[in-house]
C-alpha cells in the first residue's frame, strides 16, 4: 500500500473521533509533552488506537494526538514522537507529521530537547532552530517519490520557515522570553556524543545536537507544509558539561523551563494559525 494511502486511513480514523480541522500542528519532544494538557476542549487518542500509527517507548513520551483550540486557533499537538534509535525507519519516523500535514494544517512547529553546543548557551535556554544539519545519511524521502505528497526534489533552503522565524521572535521579545538562535544537527543516537564529536560538531558551526526533529521537517516541507523550529536547551554537551550525560537531566530541564516554554507557544501557535501554506 502506499504512504499516500496509509496517511489518509489515519486521517480518518482522526476525524471519526474528532472534526475540528487544526490550522497548526506541534510536536512535542522529551518532557515537554504537558503543553498539550492546555489546549481546550481537547480530544486526546492514544498513537496505539490510530492505524498505522507508529507509538514511542521513551520516558517523557506520552503517546497521544491532542486536537483542540488555543484562543480561536484550532491545533493538533503530538505528545512524543518516535525516532530512528527505537528501531523505525526515517519513513516511520516521519509518518505521523505527514498525518498532521494531512489533517490540513499550515504550520507545523517542531520541538525537541537537545543537547548546547555553542559556549554562550545554558541548560534550560530556549533556541529557536533557524537551520539544521542531517549527520544520520538517512532521508525520510528516500524510495520511490509519491507525487500525491510533494515533489521528487524538495527545496529545502528556507526549511525552517522565515516568516514563522520572525513572528516567533517577535512573540519572545513581547513576553521578555529570552531566545537563542542555532542551527540543529541530527544525529541517530541513542548513546550521546563523544566529546571529541561535538568538538566536530563545533569546529561546522552547530549550535545544539539531538536525535529527532529533522525527518518530521523534510517531509512537512515535502507536503508544502511551513515549519517553525524551537529546541529546549536541557544540557551541555560532552566535553562542555562537567557532568555525565543523562535522560533524567534532560527531563529535569524540561520541568524547570515548562511554564515559560509554554507562555510561549501560547502566544506564537495563534499568531501562526491563520498564515497560509507555501505555494507548491
């Protein structure tokens, strides 16, 4: 069966138990999962209920598609995401954005914990991702193209929308959230990176690493999808931190920097939700 025809039997399975059609997807990386909780007359379906839906098995994933309004602004949120390390395919990995692409949204804001790199950051900094890096040599696109679903050769010089990128500086600067700005580099995990990686990882100008985010922006961009980007700075990478890597830190990180990690999407996603799609 093709991706094509897959997407759209999980789109259906969405719709039976919800109607409202969102303007804005999000997808909620390690414990930042709780803004979803906010959302209001929320339907919330476990991934294992959506066919063909792929379901995480990493703490701080709570496996749920959250649709519901923020202010007047319909969203669709993903509480967890799957990544390649867990044994999927970049495709998989990928399937649930082109579900939320499907739905109908217009934007899609991509979230992530990830490790700092550049020496001005701090855990607990929020980045907004202005570029990224694929290190894994795995394309989500790789395989027969579905023209159905977007062209053979997407352009992705603009992946990281430039208009989004501006209305989310905006909205920082009007709520005095501080916001760093980087570039993003996947890489597969799940063991964190040897020091003298992320002296490489310096040495090409990447400003935060992680093991996610990147298929989920190829694909939406594929679909014509916009794509906004904000990582959780939840700890200092190998050779900068001076303590040993850990996913309990990276969930404690998360906590700390909740409620400020979500004025902020309170205020950026309705901002978001009436600016078109690009032209394919």
């Amino acid at each position: 069966m093709k991706t094509y025809d897959l997407i759209q039997a999980t789109v259906a399975a969405v719709r039976e138990r919800c109607s409202l059609q969102p303007k804005v997807g999000i997808i909620l990386g390690s414990g930042l999962g709780a803004f979803a909780d906010s959302l209001q007359d929320k339907v919330a379906i476990s991934y294992g209920e959506l066919p063909n839906f792929p379901i995480s098995s990493v703490a701080g994933h709570a496996g749920r598609l959250v649709i519901g309004t923020l202010g007047d602004a319909p969203i669709v949120a993903m509480q967890g995401r799957v990544h390649m390390y867990e044994g999927y395919t970049p495709q998989e990995v990928a399937f649930p954005a082109r579900v939320l692409c499907a739905l109908g949204i217009n934007s899609l804001v991509v979230t992530n914990a990830a490790g700092g790199i550049n020496g001005s950051f701090k855990a607990g900094d929020l980045m907004l991702i202005n570029d990224h890096v694929n290190l894994t040599c795995r394309n989500p696109l790789t395989g027969p193209n579905e023209d159905a679903l977007g062209t053979r050769f997407p352009d992705m010089s603009t992946a990281y929308d430039p208009d989004l990128s501006d209305i989310l500086r905006k909205t920082a600067a009007r709520l005095s959230v501080p916001l760093q700005e980087g570039v993003y580099a996947w890489l597969t995990g799940p063991s964190y990176e040897t020091p003298a990686e992320i002296r490489m990882l310096k040495t090409i100008g990447i400003d935060a690493v992680g093991m996610s985010t990147v298929p989920e922006t190829i694909v939406a961009n594929h679909m014509g999808v916009r794509v906004a980007g904000i990582s959780c700075i939840t700890n200092l990478a190998a050779g900068i931190s001076k303590v040993p890597l850990s996913h309990e830190e990276v969930s404690e990180t998360a906590d700390r920097v909740r409620g400020c990690f979500t004025n902020l999407l309170a205020h950026f996603l309705p901002a978001i939700a009436q600016v078109p799609r690009r032209q394919r």
